[in-house]
C-alpha cells in the first residue's frame, strides 16, 4: 500500500504509534470495511478499502459483508450507509462532518415546498439528511440523475433539490422545466471564472473539467461536465496530458494514481484561501479515523421508521440508476 508519509501520534507516557498500520489491524481485527469518498485527504483514500463517489459507496455499503462500517465522508453519505445496511454499526470519525447543501436545506422547510406542490415528483440530490430524503420520491447522485429524470414520464412535474446549479444542468441536459430548490454547494460556488480563463491562457493545451454542481457560467466554458467518478474516468481515458480540475481538489489524488504521466490543475476559488477544499470532508483526519475505529465511536445512530421511509426512495435510486 502506498502513502506518502509514516503519521504517528504520542500520548503521555506511550511510544508513537504508527497509525496507518493501526488503522489496517484494527481494519482486520474488527472485519471492517472502510469506505472514503474521493474528496478526503489522500492518506485515508490510499488506506480505504474503496474510494468512489456518493452513488458507488451507496453500493458498496449496501452489499457489505463486513462486520463494521467505517465512513470517511460526511455526515449524510454515513446516515446512508446505515439506511442501507441497519443492522451494522456505521462509524464516521467526525459527526460535525457536515455539508452545506444538506444544511441549507431542512427537512420542515423542504416539508413545507412538498406541501406547496403536491403534483410533483421530488427527485432530491444525496446530498441531502436523512429526514429530507424520507420526505422524497426518488433519490439520484450526480453521476445517475440524467438517467433518472429521463425515466420520469414527461408531463410529470418536477421538484429537484437541494442543488440548483446541478438541477439548471439537468434541466438544460433534459429538456426538463424543473422546480429548483434553492441551494449550493460552498466549494463549487467558489471558483473564479475569471482566475480560471487565466489558467485557460497560461495553458492553452489545457482541457477546464468540471462538476455539475459549479455554476453555469464555468460550465460553459468546460469541455467536460461529468461527476466525480465520470471526471476520474475522462482524465483516465482521454488522449490530452493537461486539465484544470473544477471540482474539490481531494479528487486529484486518484487522478494522479491512475493517470500519473498527466497533469491536473486544480482550480483557482475566488478569494485567496484553500476554498477549493471542502472544510466539511477535511474534518476527517487519519487521527480521528483511528480513534473512532479505537473507540468504535462516533457511531450513526438512527431511529429504525426514519430508516424504513428514507430507504423506499434511495432503493428506487438503485433501481433506476
């Protein structure tokens, strides 16, 4: 297994402890799995049993058949872990690991927008907690949302939420007028198109990707639009050797595993900060991952008729996706 550095940590009185290692024998010791989602720090990816996007760990938690979970990612993509699979403890290093489209949109408010359009099909983004999801017809990621609203009859209206730049893409990609909800995501908000066509001048040969949660005037100038999955697997495939990377830049990481001979730009956020990092899946440090696996806690708990109403729509997302 490669990691770019040995971390070690020391209490009082103890020799340092080698926590990659002790990751990977507590790993054994608990038969747990360890899903990261591509956004984490690149150490914890490189220790993970699979790294994917919000659609491909849904998957694989649903499928496990270790004795444990551990979910490096935040606090929604855990809760959906454990709707997937109840009866086995869900660990997530840090519950403040939150998300700011899930917390921009609660569940009384998005009750109340169901309430107002009672005709239409909600078709609500993963990114989402788990009482909003319980309040939705049909759950999609990024990367299985075009499919999904495309199986959606066509006089059928539709509310999509919490993302409105990802629900103005899907409704320019489909045809579809949908009813948007009014959210975003901090970080691909945060690009600066303006820093980002100078990139584009410095590096001509350079082709701009992008995910669908950035704005609309950013996408319009990509030569990609795809999800975090989709983005890995354009650069794997592709015949160029540059690209300016619009997503958050934890995705790099597997870019420079599986396509190393290329090279990848991440792109410039606004202001001059590291903006283009998302604070929430930062939480998560190889720290904290080996004492929640030391503690077996925080663990996600959840009351078992949130589980049964939440799980109806995310199965109808792996049905049609």
């Amino acid at each position: 297994m490669n990691t770019v550095a040995t971390h070690t940590a020391t209490t009082r009185g103890e020799m340092p402890i080698d926590l990659e290692n002790e990751v990977l024998r507590m790993k054994k010791e608990m038969n747990a799995v360890l899903l990261a989602h591509y956004y984490q720090e690149s150490e914890i990816q490189d220790l993970a049993d699979y790294v994917g996007d919000s659609l491909e760990l849904a998957r694989r938690a649903a499928a496990t058949n270790a004795d444990v979970i551990v979910f490096a990612g935040v606090h929604f993509m855990a809760e959906t872990a454990k709707i997937l699979n109840p009866k086995k403890p869900v660990l997530l290093p840090d519950l403040e690991a939150g998300c700011s489209l899930a917390e921009g949109c609660p569940a009384p408010d998005f009750k109340k927008f169901r309430e107002m359009h009672p005709n239409h099909t909600a078709i609500t983004y993963i990114n989402c907690s788990a009482e909003v999801k319980a309040l939705s017809d049909i759950i999609c990621t990024s990367s299985s949302a075009e499919k999904i609203i495309n199986q959606i009859p066509r006089e059928t209206p539709i509310l999509f939420s919490p993302d409105k730049n990802l629900g103005a893409y899907l409704a320019k990609k489909t045809g579809r007028d949908m009813l948007l909800w009014n959210g975003s995501c901090i970080v691909h908000e945060t690009f600066s198109e303006k820093k980002i066509i100078g990139l584009q001048m410095e590096h001509p040969d350079a082709k701009l990707i992008a995910h669908p949660e950035c704005e609309a005037p950013l996408l319009d100038r990509a030569d990609f639009i795809g999800s975090t999955s989709a983005l890995l697997k354009y650069v794997q495939s592709s015949p160029e050797k540059k690209f300016i990377i619009a997503t958050e830049v934890g995705i790099i990481h597997q870019m420079q595993k599986s396509a190393p001979n290329k090279v990848f730009i991440p792109a410039p956020p606004d202001a001059n900060c590291a903006c283009n990092e998302c604070p929430h899946m930062k939480r998560n440090t190889l720290e904290k991952l080996y004492l929640c696996m030391k503690n077996r806690s925080p663990e996600i708990t959840m009351e078992p008729e949130l589980i049964r109403r939440a799980l109806t729509p995310i199965q109808k997302m792996m049905e049609m996706s």
